[in-house]
C-alpha cells in the first residue's frame, strides 16, 4: 500500500498538523534578528557616507580660503544630528574630520561613532 487511506489518512494528516507552526516558531526569531542586523547596518552605512560628505563638503570650502566657522557650520548641516567637526590647517593643507554618533533605536547604540576625514591642499599664493 503506497498511500494510506480512509482512518489512516485522517490520522496522518493529524499527526502532521503542528509541524509549520513549530518550524515557523524556530525560525521566526533569526528572521527578525537578521532584519535588526541590516537595519543597523544600513544605519551605519548611511552615517558614515554622510560624515564624508560633510567633511569632504567643509575641506573644499576650508581650501578655498573660506572660514574656521563657516566650514564648521557647512560640514555641521551636512553631517548627521550631533556630529563634532574638527578643521586642521598644517602648512599648506586643510584636514576636516566629522564623527558622529550612530544613530538608531537605543541611545547612541552603546557608544558607537560614525566618521569621515577629508584633506584638501589650499587655493592660491
């Protein structure tokens, strides 16, 4: 007999009747595990893009000739909420660092930072 039939198939199928709901309840926690690691690291990956920016932004501005304080302000309304901008001259270079703090659903996920360092040359004689 290949397939069961008649009380042996309702009891089968009966006997099989938990067998998703238990797979789903193994499984449906690394599932939302996996969505809490890549939006943590989407977050990461966006800051850190945005801090570059920023800096890159404030040094092109810094070679220009333009101010400590507008390069600040630049580099602050491009970087993320709460970023600390650092502007370096040496001789005839400009270095502008941004970090920031890792935004997300705790309060500066335990302390981690998010940066970006950019160096220009300066413009002119």
């Amino acid at each position: 007999m290949l397939w069961p039939s008649g009380a042996d198939a309702v009891q089968s199928v009966a006997a099989d009747s938990g067998t998703v709901t238990a797979e789903l309840a193994v499984v449906l926690p690394g599932v939302v595990l996996l969505c809490a690691v890549l939006l943590f690291a989407g977050q990461a990956v966006i800051g850190e893009v945005r801090c570059q920016d920023a800096a890159r932004a404030g040094a092109r501005l810094a070679a220009r000739g333009d101010s400590v304080p507008a390069v600040v302000a630049e580099s602050s309304r491009r970087a993320p909420p709460g970023a600390e901008v650092r502007v370096v001259r040496s001789g005839p270079d400009v270095r502008v660092e941004v970090t920031a703090p890792l935004r997300g659903v705790g309060a500066g996920w335990a302390g981690l930072t998010v940066h970006g360092i950019a160096t220009a040359m300066a413009e002119g004689p």
